[in-house]
C-alpha cells in the first residue's frame, strides 16, 4: 500500500529550520524510512536506520570458500608487476617469439577481454600471496573467455573441471555452474593454485601442476625434496610441460608489448556484486529495474536457468556497475510486495499527525524502521513504480 508523506513544520512550540524529504512506508506492520525529519524534531533524531547493504551482506558461513569470501579486503591496488626472471631458455624464446609474431594480437583481445576482471583477480590474489604473474594465467587458459568450454568439458574462466570445482567449494548442477561465477571460481583458483605451491615449492611445477593435475605430475617426478622444473621437465607429460613454457613465454610479450598499469585499472570493470539467499530471477531484476535481460543474461552466465537456486545458500548476481544499491533496495521492497509512491510534500501542524496517519506511537515507529535511502535515491522515484 502506498501512501503519501506529509513533511511537518511548526506546531505546539516546534520551530522547524529546515526538513528534507522523508517518505515512509507501510505494509503491514513494517516501515521503511528513507531519512531523519528535522533537526529540531527531537522524537526522531534517534531514529538508527539499519542499512540494506549491510543487512544483505550478513553472510552466514556455509562453506569456506565464503569465509575467504569474507577475508577480502576492498583495496584498490591494481597494479601489476611481473618480477620473474623470465628465463632464456631456447623453449621459452621458441613460444615467445611465436606468440608475439602469429598471436599477438588474440594476446591483446584477452587482455582486453581481461582487464574488466583483472582488478578482481589481484586483490583476490594478493590475498592468497600469490604472485601477479598467475592473474595472467586465464590469457592461455581461456583467453579471458569467462564462458569458455574445452572439448574435455573443463569451464569458465580458470578452466575448471566439476570434480576439481566441488572439490574447491563451487556449486555444479542443474541450477548453477559456479566456474562461470568470476569472484568464486577465482577464489577457488587461488586456493589450488596456493595448494600446490605448498605441494611443490616451485611455480613452474605449479603451472604443470594446475594443467593435469597434482597427482599425475608427482606419478612422473617422483616426491623430492626440492623440485628442479629444468632438470625434471623431461619427466613431466609433455602437454603439461609445454603449457609451462608457453606461459613464460607469454608473460615476457606481456611484459613486453602490454604491461601499464593503467590498463589494468578500476575504471574497466563495469559490474558490481550482489549477494542474496533466496531465489530471484534475472527477469524479475530485469523488471523492477530497466536493466536489460540480455544484458543481466551476459554477466550471469553461471545462473544456468536464468535465477539462483531454490535451495539454501548465498549466490552472486552481478548487474551494470552503478546499479548494485538500486537493484538491492529494489529487490528488498519487492520482497516485501510495497510499491512506492511520489512524494507530496505538504505542511502540517504537529507530530500528533504523524501518529494520526501511521496509527501508531512515534515510538513504535522508530523501531519499525529498518532501511535507510539518501535524498538522491528519493528524488528519483517515480509514481506506483520500482524504479530508481
């Protein structure tokens, strides 16, 4: 049910210097406030609003990849520094050339593809003290292709195998495949990446590793006290071995030809994370927002039916950067069916009003609230609608 705010000035002693808009809302017994009321109006300057970002984001620990999930900070340090050594090895110079002479340029397309993601990918991993070498590993594994599939049925971004993706904690079945998820299976990335260095102690056997697996590098090698990548190469499968060397062999032409920092920035990621624990469509964010579903279709690959499961968890949906608080303050007021309407701005004589229109005490007001908006927010909203 919506209703019309009537904003207060004067009355019974109360000298009103100045108010701002401040809609209010009832279905049932609840109440959403956008805003205090006047300074002087001393019933409400207490009113502790409860954030909806806040409120949406009380994970509860399911699962360890969301207690990492929870570890990570929001530090903008993008920039990328590749401090290997790369070595002058006559296989390595072989992919280094032939790479920056027949596939330069689909090197420059994944960077391209990349850097929206790339950012991510470094907080992520610097969190897991990996280095920045590593957030070039998607440039031979899919191109940056978050929606890549190779013939052995390996997905997403990182290439991950289902038994290897529940393995790390991602979801895979009919309702979700979590390695088209960017943040999840990129934490989950991290984590095997970070297990097999504890594994080998040696990044090149990392990368042979990563490529067929930990288990089939150690059936070849052996277990050694130290690994020496250059004098066991010959041991390793020679498919994991030359995956090693290609990447070296791409990292020098991307320290080479591609490696400013200002590629690589914040400025390039056009989306943003919104976490929720219950069953919404993309169509329905689609409807109560004006994103187009194509467009919300895009960045959720990893919704394989178009919505998040019916069952319990929490799951990302990411939308065009700019619009996460819309569509969380749009997802939370159609989850309690309130429509919104425009304000009039009217005057009235006293608070006695205010209790009068809601029937009921300030008091129990105050604790009814539970969702703060800004003015800016406010102004936006158009009659009868959901749409900010």
């Amino acid at each position: 049910m919506g209703i019309n705010l009537k904003i207060f000035r004067g009355g019974k002693g109360m000298g009103l210097k100045k108010f701002l808009i401040a809609p209010i809302v009832i279905a049932g017994g609840l109440i959403i406030s956008t805003s205090a009321i006047a300074d002087d109006i001393s019933e409400l300057e207490n009113i502790n609003s409860q954030k909806l970002d806040i409120a949406l984001n009380e994970i509860l620990e399911e699962s360890d990849i969301w207690k990492e999930i929870e570890k990570l900070s929001s530090s903008s340090d993008t920039d990328i520094k590749i401090s290997w050594k790369i070595p002058t090895k006559r296989e390595v110079l072989f992919y280094a050339k032939r790479l920056e002479r027949g596939n330069k340029k689909l090197i420059k397309e994944s960077l391209l593809r990349g850097r929206r993601y790339i950012p991510l990918i470094k907080r992520i991993f610097s969190k897991y003290n990996l280095p920045d070498e590593l957030v070039f590993l998607p440039v031979i594994e899919s191109s940056f292709n978050i929606t890549a599939v190779s013939p052995s049925g390996a997905g997403g971004l990182w290439q991950f195998m289902p038994r290897t993706a529940r393995h790390y904690g991602l979801r895979v079945d009919k309702w979700i495949d979590e390695r088209y998820d960017i943040e999840k299976s990129t934490i989950a990335a991290a984590r095997y990446l970070r297990d097999l260095h504890a594994s080998f102690g040696n990044w090149y056997f990392v990368l042979s590793g990563y490529n067929i697996g930990e288990n089939a590098v150690k059936r070849r090698v052996g277990n050694r006290f130290t690994y020496d990548f250059w004098k066991l190469k010959y041991r390793i499968p020679k498919g994991a071995r030359n995956y090693t060397l290609k990447f070296l062999g791409a990292l020098e032409v991307i320290k080479k030809d591609f490696l400013k920092n200002d590629e690589f920035n914040e400025d390039y990621v056009d989306f943003e994370i919104i976490k929720v624990n219950r069953q919404v469509s993309l169509k329905e964010i689609s409807e109560i927002t004006g994103i187009p579903l194509l467009t919300l279709k895009r960045l959720n690959p990893h919704l394989k039916r178009g919505t998040t499961p019916p069952y319990y968890g929490i799951f990302n949906i990411y939308v065009p950067k700019g619009y996460k608080h819309t569509v969380e303050v749009a997802l939370n007021l159609k989850n309690i069916d309130i429509k919104l309407s425009l304000i009039d701005i009217d005057y009235t004589e006293d608070l006695d009003s205010i209790e009068r229109d809601f029937d009921m005490s300030l008091r129990n007001l105050e604790k009814e609230i539970d969702l703060e908006l800004n003015e800016n927010e406010v102004s936006s909203i158009e009659k009868n609608k959901r749409v900010f």
